[in-house]
C-alpha cells in the first residue's frame, strides 16, 4: 500500500494543502506532511480516507466534533473536508503534526515502568475527558499516541459519540474489545485498549489469546509485577468489570505496598498452593520504633557542635573566596598589560565550545542553556582571523527521545552568515540516520548568533551536534563556500 499511496505526494487538496512528503499509511489510510496556512502553520499532518458513502457523513460528523474540542493531551484537528485524487473521491482531515509516536519507539525497546506510568497520567486524563463529555477514543493504539512538541497527546481523528455502533468497523483488531463484534463504542472498550496497549509498551508485544473462548490471555512473563493487576482489570472480558478512568487514577496514585511476611509456616505435610501471577519484591521497611529518649545534655550538646562547624566552614570559605579574587586581579593586571593586536591575531585556532545537554538523571528534560558572550567583551579569532561564535543554542532532545538512541548520532548542518553575524540561510549538510534528530538541530542552527564582520560578504559554517543518551553538544567549524 505504501506504493499506493505515496503516488500521490506532490499533489494539492482542493488546491491549498500541498502532499509535501508521505509519512505512514495503512489499506485504509494514509497520512501526508502538509501545512496550514490559515494558522501560520508550516508543517500540519494531513490524512486522506477512501470516501465510503455508507459512512462519509458519519465521518465527517466525527470530525466536525472533535475539532470543536480542546484539551491539551487531544491532537487539535484544524478542517475536514472532500476532495478528489485521480477520479477517486476521498476524505480529508488536517490536524496538528506530530514528531513521534509511540509504535515508533517500540519496534527498537520496551518502555520502563516509569516511563509507562508517565505516558499513563496524561492518557488517562485526555480519556476522563472525553468520557465525561460521553465521547470514546476509539482506537487507543500505540499509533495513536503522539508526541507534539515534547507534549504526549492522543489521536483525535478516530473520536465518536458512545454508544455508536461498532459494526461499520467491518475489520477488527487485537486492539478492539470483544464485545466490539456484535456491540458498541463505549469507554469501556477504551478501556480494554488502554491494556492491550500497557502489555505492548512494556513487553513491545501485545498479549494473544488462544481462542475466543478464552476467559483471560495468558500474560507475557516479562511483564512487571506491578502492571500485572491493572492490566488483568482491564482485559476483562466483561465490560461492566473493567475499571474506569477514575478507578485508575486511584490506583496510579496509591502507593505501592509492600506485601507482610508470613508469620508461622504450614507443616511440611500440608501442600503449597501454586501461584500464578509473580509476587513483587519484598522491599525492607523502615522501622518505626520509637527512638530512645535523649538525655537534656545530649539534647543541647549536638546543635552547639553543629553551629561551630557552620561558622568555622564560613569563615574558610571567606578566606579562600577573597585570595581567590586577589590572585586573579594580580595575574590579570599584567598579561592585559601585555596583549596587542599582534599577539591577539596570531593566536591558536578556537572552535566554539561544545555544551552539554540536561542531566539524564532528571525525571524531566532541563533545557539547555544558550551559550553567549557580553557585547562589550571582545570577541576572539580563529587562526585564519574570521571571527569566533558569540551565541550557541543546542537542541533541546527529552529523555524519552534520548533513551531511544544507541551509540551516537551525528547531524552537520551548514549555516550562512551575513555581515551582521545572523544566520540568513541553514541546509542539513549530514542529516544522519534520524529525521527527528535532524529537524531538531536545524532547529537550532537558525538561532546560532557569530560576532559581526568587517565585509558585507556572506560567511558560511559547519555546525556539528553530537546526539548521545547522555545528552547533546555542538561546535561550529568554518566551512568553505560551494
């Protein structure tokens, strides 16, 4: 399908939305990079659907809605519409571009528990939603969960009311309730697809069943302790005894307990029951003993100490502080005396420092820190006397996107300067094996500021950023003209 579909790239719908670049498609779908002039928007995603008349209205209506909605972990979905490829008639809906989803990551790792109860809370305020407002997802998949901008949001495009029927549908998938063959739409359904959709992201397989007759799937061994009983309510075949949204959030929220051991064992004689589902780990409590009563002279006798050794690191701190800054101001006196522009034009060549990225131990990404020089301090040459970077941003990469790296990806953009130091002009000179790191340096590069220049004539430069799960660092280079 995918020959299909990308014969249509280069056309324009209903001559405003241009198909810039096909991006993924399905036998009964296709998704297109567009845009949006309407909001300013230069990259919008646009996906065409084969017109059914059975269903064009239904569809349309569906779309209509969700347009209408706002939420801020919900796809925006910005016009609908027909229109006509090749005498084939189709419809169209364009909506806000997304730079990953999640069936992207899981082909290369599993997610961790953390990261799932991360992508858990925004999921399910999005469905607490749209349930209150008796509308369903629809088609909650690893597909339809996106990133915008560092910011999970889930698919609009397939919402609808509850209680619609679910046969239109014609073809099922693993992802789809059982009671979705001969019933309707309903949040329990979403439900039953949140955990199809858990078992994927924490194992990258979903769960089968054995035949239809089965009451419940057999679980994957690898799936953490601590998801095994929400998914096992999720999955269950009826209805009625799945959880709801609120029923979830409760649970995300409480904390973990852990399980009492056993005070007396049962004679070797009586028979174990078997376990099935894997035990969590015992973690050790602390313990809540009452602390032994403190003496009146112990109580006064620690703060005393205490207080002596705050004084006594602030006055060596002092100390050092000042003869710190007394032997600077005495060893800058005399080598600013003794610069001139001779010795200053015939220093070693400098590359722009590299700047490393937010600390990977953080539970959220840190932005990256613009690296600038004051305007009153002269800048410095490299060794063929052109002028040296006064500003450096870095692509700001999150950790769910970092962690999805192995080794280390290089992005070359290549950069033309004008005479006021600005960067006029950016082309990905090595785009590496990524487009989403790609976009994320040229990014950047348009926001790299270079000390101003004697000539009117351009100046072009190699930017190099080094993408790494550790984090991101760039330098500049000069480049020669083409």
């Amino acid at each position: 399908m995918t020959e299909v579909w990308t014969k249509w790239e280069s056309q324009v719908i209903n001559g405003v939305f241009p198909l810039r670049r096909f991006l993924s498609g399905s036998d009964h779908s296709a998704v297109f990079l567009t845009e949006y002039k309407a909001q300013n928007l230069p990259n919008a995603a646009l996906k065409l659907v084969p017109a059914n008349p059975a269903l064009t209205e239904a569809r349309l209506s569906h779309w209509t809605t969700a347009a209408a909605l706002s939420h801020p972990h919900l796809i925006r979905l910005l016009e609908a519409g027909r229109c006509q490829l090749g005498g084939l008639q189709f419809l169209f809906v364009v909506m806000e571009y997304a730079e990953q989803t999640l069936s992207q990551i899981l082909p290369q790792r599993a997610l961790t528990p953390d990261e799932v109860r991360e992508m858990l809370l925004p999921t399910l305020d999005a469905l607490a939603f749209l349930h209150r407002m008796s509308l369903v997802q629809g088609q909650l998949k690893p597909a339809n969960i996106l990133v915008v901008n560092d910011q999970l949001k889930l698919a609009s495009d397939t919402i609808r009311p509850a209680g619609e029927s679910a046969a239109s549908m014609g073809q099922f998938f693993v992802y789809d309730p059982p009671e979705a063959r001969d019933g309707s739409f309903s949040a329990a359904g979403d439900i039953w697809s949140l955990g199809i959709t858990l078992v994927e992201a924490l194992t990258q397989y979903p769960p089968a069943w054995p035949d239809e007759g089965s009451a419940t799937a057999p679980l994957p061994t690898t799936l953490p302790p601590t998801f095994v009983g929400i998914v096992r309510q999720c999955l269950n075949r009826s209805p009625s005894n799945r959880p709801t949204v609120a029923d979830l959030q409760a649970e995300l929220k409480r904390p973990p307990q852990a399980p009492v051991a056993p005070v007396s064992q049962p004679p070797a004689s009586v028979p174990q029951p078997r376990v099935s589902i894997p035990e969590p780990l015992v973690r050790e409590v602390p313990s809540l003993a009452t602390p032994p009563r403190q003496s009146h002279k112990e109580r006064w006798l620690v703060p005393a100490i205490a207080l002596l050794l705050v004084i006594s690191v602030a006055v060596w701190a002092g100390l050092r502080l000042f003869s710190s800054q007394t032997s600077s101001q005495q060893a800058a006196a005399p080598a600013a005396a003794s610069q001139s522009p001779e010795t200053s034009s015939s220093a070693p060549s400098e590359v722009a420092p590299a700047s490393s990225s937010a600390n990977t131990a953080e539970s959220k990404p840190v932005p990256s820190q613009p690296v600038s020089r004051s305007p009153a301090q002269p800048a410095q040459s490299l060794a063929d006397g052109s002028p040296s970077v006064l500003h450096e941003e870095i692509p700001n990469v999150p950790r769910s996107a970092r962690s999805t790296i192995h080794g280390r990806i290089k992005v070359t953009v290549r950069v033309t300067v004008d005479s006021s130091g600005n960067v006029v002009h950016e082309t990905l000179e090595n785009a590496g094996p990524s487009r989403y790191f790609a976009r994320r340096a040229t990014r950047a590069a348009r926001k790299w500021k270079f000390a101003p220049a004697g000539t009117k004539d351009s100046r072009e430069w190699l930017l190099r950023f080094e993408f790494t799960r550790a984090g991101t660092t760039g330098h500049a280079v000069r480049g020669r003209k083409r």
